[in-house]
C-alpha cells in the first residue's frame, strides 16, 4: 500500500477573502475602463497633433538658444512642458510612464 506523506508545515500565505477578491476585481475593472477611455482619447485629433507640436517647439527652442534668445527658449520650453502635462492626463499615463512618454518624446 502507498503511504502518503504529508507536509507537516504551514502555509506561510493566507487565503483572500471574498471581499479581498470581489475589491481585486473591482480595481481591475476600473483600470481596464481607464485604459479603453484612453485608447479612445487617442483617436482625437488634437492630441494626436500634441506630439508634432512638441517636436516643433523644442526645434524652435534650439535655434532661439543658438541665436542667444534664452527669454524665448525658456517660454517655448515652458509651453512644451504644459503640453507635456496635457499629454499625460488626456491619455492616462500611470507612474511607470511618468518618465515615459507616448508618441515620442
């Protein structure tokens, strides 16, 4: 006959209630909606113009620094950065993109 042997140890893991679980669902649930709202905010065409924009501006903020107009620099980089805020928000970038951003930088 077989012998079963069995573990004398304990779980070092506690089981998740229901409740644990139905609140795992529920947070699932809201980031998969917050990733379809951006996936639809990305079909917009004003955001789809933002990253053109910010190419143009830091090429823009370039040539007003080689020509030694760094109050022109500083204000074309400041709007950049705003853009750059906008982006994140209509898209719904989360903190591991924060250093990131999409559609290039």
């Amino acid at each position: 006959m077989e012998t079963v042997v069995r573990n004398q140890m304990r779980r070092t893991y506690q089981r998740r209630s229901a409740d644990q679980r139905v609140a795992d669902l529920d947070r699932r649930i809201a980031e998969l909606k917050s990733r379809q709202a951006a996936r639809e905010k990305k079909d917009d065409p004003v955001v789809r113009e933002i990253p053109k924009i910010r190419e143009r501006l830091r090429k823009f903020a370039q040539l007003a620094l080689d020509n030694n107009r760094p109050d022109i620099a500083n204000s074309a980089l400041a709007f950049k950065a705003s853009l750059d805020r906008i982006l994140r928000s209509e898209i719904g970038a989360t903190d591991e993109e924060e250093n990131e951003l999409p559609y290039g930088s």
